[in-house]
C-alpha cells in the first residue's frame, strides 16, 4: 500500500529519493519522508500530505549518498508529520521504512514501553526501529534478523543504521521488496516503477528473504541466515511508459491505451490453424484441461468484477460450471478444495495481500493454481502452477481500467482456449476470435465519443446517488461502473442485477436518483426494457448503455456489436469515461482518490 525508495552510490541522494517517491506516490500520498545518512549522521525529514510538501521543506543542505525514502497510506495512526516514516530508535542511530501491518505491534510496543522506550508515533512501524536499535547483535544483518524474530505480520522494510552507513538492509514477508542493479550504485523500492529510470536489472525477493546492498555489491539469504542465489532479470517496460504523454491525468492516459493494450494481450496468441489460442504459460496439457470439472477465480475489487465476466465466459465457451469470489472472503470460510477445480487467481499488481494469501493457503491444500496478473514476476505469478500475463502497460492510475479490460480479455482467451479443448466446436472458436480481433478498431470508436459522454456526465454529476444495473453478462459491468463512479468521484453508487429492482431497490428511486443501465441486444433485451419500464413509472432517470437507443432511457450511448460473449468489454469502456469526467466535473483529485492506494498488500 506504501512506497519504498533506497540508494546507495556516489550521488546525491535526497533528489533521486524525491523521484522515486514522486514515481511511487500512487501507493500512498498521505504523509512521506526521507533519511540520508551523512557525515554527520542519520537526518530525517518527514512531512503530512503529497511529496511536493516533503520537497518543499527539505533544507538546501541535505547532502548524503544513502538514504531510504517512503510514501505512506495510513493503517496505524493518524497522517501526520510524526507518524510518516521514517522511523528512528531512541538513539536516532536506525531509521525504518516499513509496508505492511505487524499483528503482534500492541505486545511489543506493551513491553518495550515497560523497558522504558518511549514512542513517537502511534504507528506500529516504530516498534521495528527500536528492535533493530536495541539488538546486541554485531552486524546490522544481524540486528534486523534479531528484530524480525519477534515480529508477527506482514513487511517489506528498508533499514538506515548510522554505524554502518556502507549499506541498506532490507528484508520481504508479503509486501514487494525490488533490488535495482545499476553501475557502483543500487537501488531499492517496493515497486520498478521507481527503478525503471536508473536500471532495468532487477532482483525480486521472495517471502522470507532478507538483502544486503552496498554501492557496488549485493547479497540475499534468508531471515535464517542461509544464502540464497537471485539473479537479476530485465524490467520489459522502458521509464516513459510511467510518463503522462501529454495527458492531463493517468486515468485518461490508461482509458486511451485499451485499444493497444488489448491488441497486446492477443498479439502471438491466436491460433487460426485450429480456431484456438497458445497460452503456453499456463502449464495445463489438454488431459488436465478436460479433466477440470469446476473453475474457481478469486480476486478482489476491480479483479473480483474481472473474474465474474471470465466465469460467464468459462460457463459459455467452456461448459465448465465457474465461479468469481473476493479472495478476501474466501480464504476465512475454511473451503472446500476440489481437486478437481482448477483456481485462478486474478491481481493487478500481482501483490495483493489478500489474493497472495488465498493462493498460499490453496497450494498448501494441494491446489492447482493459476494467475492472471498484470506484473511479470510478482508474487503471484511466481507462487501459481502457470497463467496468464494480461501485457495492459503499466497502470499508474489508483483505479484500474485498461488492466481491467485487458484482464476480461485474457479470461475470453482463456475460456477459449478450455473450450476448444472440450466441446466448444471450430465454428464457435472461429467467430470468438473474429470477434477478439475487432475488439481494438471497436474501443477506439468508442473513446472518439468521449465528448458525447462528457457531456452526459455533467448532466449527472449533480446526482448524490446512483443506481447501476445489468442482467447475467451486464451486471458485472454494472458493478465495475458503480465502483468506478465510487473511486474517483465519491457519488454513492450501488449495483443490482436488473431483476431484482423489484425485490427491494425499487423503493429507492425517485428524480433525484439516476439508474445507469447496461442494456445488450442479447436474449434478454425484452426484459431489460421491462426493468426501464419500472424505473420510467417511478420518474427515475435513465442513462442507458446499449447497441441501439433505448426509448426508455432519458439518454443511451450507443457501443457498437461484438459477439454476445464479449459485449461486456466494451460495454465497460463508455461507463469509465463516464466516471472519469464527472469526477472531473466535481472537481476530484482523479488519480490519487482519497483514501485509497493503488496496491493493496495488507488485510
């Protein structure tokens, strides 16, 4: 949910761990600060609000070559200067940046407050800093190993000591930590994106897993001591495609790249030969293909709403009973785990806490796990049996769009692919991949109305409420939307299938409340216009999305035809759009949404 920033060279190190942070914010804006360790010492400065309220109060004298930076979205205490990390032991000897939560903080912060250790913040980081100061221990390795001993939780952290100002320490347990490998300097940060303008080798840890990095020098072994042998790989994505490139905002960049980035997630995958595609990384032959007897897709927010669309498509293509549930959820219901369902694991970061967790606890129950993940060598794509990468680009923006859409795009291909290895006959293939392969030409025609639906959007963004809904292939589209309305402008917006208005909601519409709804020309459009029917004798507003203008509605954007199965991609496509500007119309900050980061490594 944080990010971290760390250097160590022969440069100045304030302004590279600015940029970083700048890069990073998107994890976390509420509060950030730095540690360099100089010549004179271990200096912090730290600051509530964005990075250019940090930039801004640094004094023109902050020289040093290492140093650890962090932007911070609170879980423990108020965002505030006092409780932004870094954080310092009694002596000001250790500075601590730290992602994650420590379950067991109460307990250690009770006994060390009996030892007389007084605290500054209300944070549960600090309790690290004072471990780590208090450790008899030689080494600083070895002070953080002692430290983390004692902990219970979840942290990527970054330690400063004043003593051994040679080096950083910096250790993983369900919260990213990446080594950036650069000429006599190294980096470190929760994320490439702070890397990607300094080095593209980089080494990913792996829970459990703790790094020593010196200026022309690294080394990772585990909380145990043993060495361990991680090898550097290549970052695929170059520093501009983290830039805005001419954009007011990185959700309108996001919004404009789906017709690439989907052009991207099918290009050297389809199979004309056979009406199929090649998902080579999935690990799964065509035996175990036909062999699984139910699906299982686990994700939460965005992905969850993506999983929901590929269980449709898995059903339709495949024949396979499927199914999309909040991973969040489903690891605390004590499962069943079948083994033969095959589970998917759906995260855009390939870091969610929640998702990483549930992957676990299945591989521990024997579990045949794939992901779909967006982050080549993420957790999640390392601890899964194979799966898909989704290729959407890098996604900045805290609320997700083009990886949403690339991820239903990559769930079609995988239903696909199940399908043609069942029943799913070369006809059908073939019309699914005529329709995959217009989908590009489709959402560019969409995103040429843009003007249309910005100003539809300033028609609505008086609403204080909104009602989004859909039948079977259009509710998930409709919960999507209604989260994205959610996100960015802060309307309240709820989702309900269209048949079931009349079980309840029914009671809630009124002028004042516009109901979005997402209407196919599918088997189902009759039905659709009764659901219109009942909100019209109600006077409620109607703004339909649909493939031809809908009489009912007080205003329809019109998307064109796709196959039936793959209507929902597009139909999502317009209703972003829709979110995006009345945010803008509300004047809302779009790409750092109160309250919420961008990836959500804790519970």
């Amino acid at each position: 949910m944080c990010g971290i920033v760390g250097y160590i060279g022969k440069r100045d190190v304030a302004p590279l761990l600015l940029e970083g942070l700048q890069r990073l914010e998107y994890r976390g804006y509420d509060s950030a600060g730095v540690a360099v360790c100089g010549k004179s010492g271990l200096k912090t400065v730290k600051a509530k609000g964005r990075v250019r309220e940090l930039d801004a109060k640094l004094p023109k004298r902050f020289a040093g070559s290492v140093g650890i930076a962090h932007t911070r979205w609170a879980t423990h205490g108020a965002p505030n200067d006092v409780n932004a990390h870094p954080h310092l032991d009694s002596e000001g000897k250790v500075a601590v940046v730290h992602n994650g939560i420590i379950d067991n903080a109460s307990e250690l912060r009770a006994k060390l407050t009996a030892d007389g250790v007084e605290f500054a913040s209300e944070t549960d980081s600090e309790v690290l800093a004072h471990l780590v100061g208090r450790s008899e221990a030689e080494t600083l390795e070895e002070k953080v190993r002692h430290a983390l001993r004692s902990i219970e939780g979840t942290y990527g952290i970054a330690v400063l000591h004043a003593d051994f100002p040679d080096r950083i320490v910096v250790a993983r347990n369900g919260s990213p930590v990446v080594l950036g490998i650069g000429e006599k300097e190294m980096f470190v940060s929760s994320d490439v994106a702070a890397l990607v303008s300094h080095t593209r080798q980089v080494v990913t840890l792996d829970d459990g897993e703790m790094a020593t990095i010196k200026a022309d020098d690294y080394r990772t072994y585990t909380t145990e001591g043993s060495r361990t042998s991680a090898s550097p790989t290549t970052v695929e994505w170059e520093a501009e495609s983290y830039d805005m490139g001419g954009h007011d905002t990185y959700m309108h960049k996001e919004i404009s790249e789906q017709a690439d980035a989907v052009d991207r997630v099918l290009r050297g995958r389809i199979d004309d030969r056979f009406s199929t595609v090649r998902l080579g990384g999935l690990n799964l032959d065509a035996r175990e293909a036909r062999a699984v007897r139910r699906v299982k897709i686990l994700g939460c927010g965005t992905s969850y709403h993506a999983g929901l669309i590929g269980a449709g498509l898995i059903e339709s293509l495949a024949r396979v009973p499927a199914d999309s549930e909040p991973a969040s959820e489903f690891r605390y219901r004590n499962p069943v785990v079948d083994p033969d369902t095959l589970y998917i694991a759906v995260s855009q970061s390939g870091e969610t806490y929640d998702v990483l967790a549930a992957v676990q606890e299945l591989k521990r129950k024997g579990a045949r796990v794939l992901g779909v993940v967006n982050v080549v060598g993420s957790a999640i794509a390392r601890e899964t049996d194979g799966g898909v990468y989704v290729h959407a680009g890098p996604e900045v923006c805290v609320v997700s769009t083009k990886c949403f859409t690339n991820t239903v795009v990559a769930f079609a291909l995988l239903a696909l692919h199940l399908g043609r290895t069942r029943d799913l006959s070369v006809a059908d293939g073939k019309r699914i991949i005529e329709g995959l392969r217009r989908l590009p030409a489709q959402i560019s025609e969409i995103l040429e109305r843009e003007d249309e639906i910005e100003r539809l959007a300033h028609e609505y963004a008086d609403a204080r409420s909104m009602m989004f809904i859909g039948r079977v292939r259009g509710y998930p589209v409709a919960l999507e939307a209604s989260l994205k309305l959610k996100e960015i402008s802060y309307i309240h917006a709820e989702a309900y299938p269209a048949s079931e208005l009349k079980h309840g909601p029914l009671a809630l519409i009124e002028p004042a409340m516009p109901t979005v709804a997402v209407v196919p020309d599918d088997d189902l459009l009759e039905k659709n216009r009764a659901a219109l029917e009942e909100i019209k004798a109600r006077s409620g507003r109607i703004l339909a999305v649909a493939h031809r203008e809908q009489e009912k509605a007080d205003h329809t954007i019109v998307v064109p035809r796709n196959e039936v199965e793959l209507d929902p991609i597009l139909m999502g496509i317009p209703l972003q759009l829709l979110a995006y500007h009345t945010a803008l119309a509300l004047g809302r900050d779009i790409d750092k949404p109160r309250n919420l980061a961008k990836s959500v490594t804790v519970e």
